[in-house]
C-alpha cells in the first residue's frame, strides 16, 4: 500500500524491505495480528528494529537519525552493565524508548512526552510490540517533578531535545513537528535539569543536540549538577560539518577527584560518519544498524 492511500483505505503498512536470507534478530513482537492496533487514517506502521514497528503520523514527526543514534550510543554506553530501569524524556512517538526495549529486554522503560498526539502513538507503538507490561509513556511535561515521583532510579536516561531556539526558527504548521523542533518547552537545560532529578548514583544521561552546541551542552550540564564526560560528533556525509553530536553525561559526585576542565566533552574520534563520499553507507552506520537490528 503506498502513502497516497491512507486517506481513503485507513493507515499505511509499510511492507519490509529486507535482503535475502536477513533474520530479524531480538525479541518478537507479540500483537500488531491484532486489528485494534492497526495504523487509523493519517497513520503508517513502520519497521523499526528487529521485527518491531512504531506508528508513526504520514505528515507528523517521523523517528530519525537522531533518535537511532541516541539509542545506539545508550545501549553502547551501557552493553557491560544493562541497566535495570531506564527513561526516555520527550520520547514523543516512543522511538528510543523502544530501540531500548528491544535492546534491553529485561529492563523497565519510562517514556515522558507533553504532546496527546504522540502520547497515543507511543503507548499503541508499546502494546503491539507486546512491551505495554514493562513500559510506559506518562503524559505530561519534563519539566514537572511530580512526573515521574520515583526520582534518582534510573540507570539510563536518554532525550533527544529540540535544538533550534524559539526566536531562531519557524515552527512547521504539521501536527507534532513544531514542538520537536523548535524549543517551545525547553531545551537541553530543561533536560538536564530533568535527568539531574532522575538519574540513579553511577548511571548515564545520553542526549543529543546540533552539532555546534557542544559548548551548551556542557554548561547545561555544569548548571544542572552534571558532568560531559564524552561527545560523538556525526557527520551526514563525508566531507560535511557535523549534522549533529551525541553527548554522554553523569552525575557530578560519580567523577569526584576528576579535574573539572576535564568534562569539556571532547569528541570520540573518528566521528561517526553515516554516508561516504559516494552516498553509500559507512560500514561504521551499517554496523551501527546491525546492532540495533536492522538490515
């Protein structure tokens, strides 16, 4: 079924585009046979990693690089020491919430996100992939304490915040896009003080920003009782600025005794570069996509 037809026969399936032989790895979804779940009008369900999929809207905010770069450093940052309990802040349609879920699949999510919108494709995103038992999408503002009342429990803490402020950019009039772009509540200092809140002794905050905020991101967490411990630039194509930088952060007391000019989050060499000069595909991005299940 193509796009143009979700108008007038529902949602869109996307069919999987797979080479031959590809064995879809991890855990198996358990109910998108279930015809409550289907993708409504507007809708299409996509892949995602392994066999799981997320609806996302045809003409809203789609899950992107950013998303599966956060989670893949996450998982990455904590492949020695799985992290118990972990939660996406502004996880809008539930995307690295569940490429955690699928990586982890002992663990406990929490994924928080202010928009209605998003809030009903995560939590549907959730149930067909059969992980509503162990994960959950509260709907509310990051910014409001009484969120998530459990406080510093979570080994893992991700976020993948708007990075344009609001003074700098237009705001697309589709559903969801402006508040995802655009910091209409909040940007990293709003994350980090959010995660500051949250993260338990010895775990790990991965976020995202543009790939000249470096410099904001550590004063963010400096501010919020955080240190930058190490920044992954990456780079569209060869040959290209930064498109964007994931930045790994902890709590301040993890790194006593550490000198403070230490946190400057210098980045990881190399970066990580998505497409050679060629537009192929890196075998660093193609590793990058086997490990979190995708052909």
């Amino acid at each position: 079924m193509r796009a143009a037809d979700a108008s007038s026969l529902g949602g869109v399936v996307r069919r999987a585009r797979r080479p031959h032989g590809f064995v879809a790895p991890g855990p198996r979804p358990a109910r998108w046979n279930d015809p409550a779940l289907a993708p409504r009008a507007g809708e299409d369900l996509c892949w995602l990693a392994g066999d799981w999929r997320i609806l996302q809207r045809v003409d809203g905010h789609r899950w992107s690089l950013d998303d599966l770069v956060t989670a893949w450093l996450a998982a990455a940052t904590c492949a020695d020491a799985p992290p118990v309990r972990f939660a996406d802040l502004g996880c809008g349609i539930g995307s690295v919430l569940m490429l955690l879920a699928w990586r982890f699949p002992h663990a406990r999510g929490v994924g928080v996100e202010a928009q209605d919108v998003s809030v009903d494709l995560a939590r549907r995103s959730l149930e067909g992939n059969g992980v509503d038992a162990r994960c959950e999408v509260r709907h509310g503002d990051l910014r409001d304490p009484s969120l998530v009342p459990e406080g510093a429990v979570f080994d893992l803490l991700t976020g993948t915040p708007p990075y344009v402020p609001a003074a700098a950019g237009r705001a697309s009039p589709r559903v969801q896009r402006a508040p995802c772009r655009i910091e209409q509540r909040g940007g990293i200092e709003d994350y980090c003080r959010a995660a500051a809140r949250l993260l338990a002794p010895g775990g790990r905050f991965v976020t995202c920003a543009g790939g000249a905020q470096t410099a904001r991101v550590a004063a963010s967490a400096r501010g919020a009782g955080l240190r930058l411990t190490a920044t992954r630039d990456v780079v569209p194509r060869a040959g290209k600025p930064p498109l964007l930088a994931v930045h790994v952060l902890c709590r301040r007391d993890d790194l006593a005794g550490r000198p403070a000019g230490e946190d400057a989050g210098a980045p990881l060499v190399p970066p990580l570069v998505v497409r050679a000069a060629d537009g192929r595909w890196t075998q660093d991005f193609r590793a990058l996509r086997r490990d979190m299940g995708m052909p």
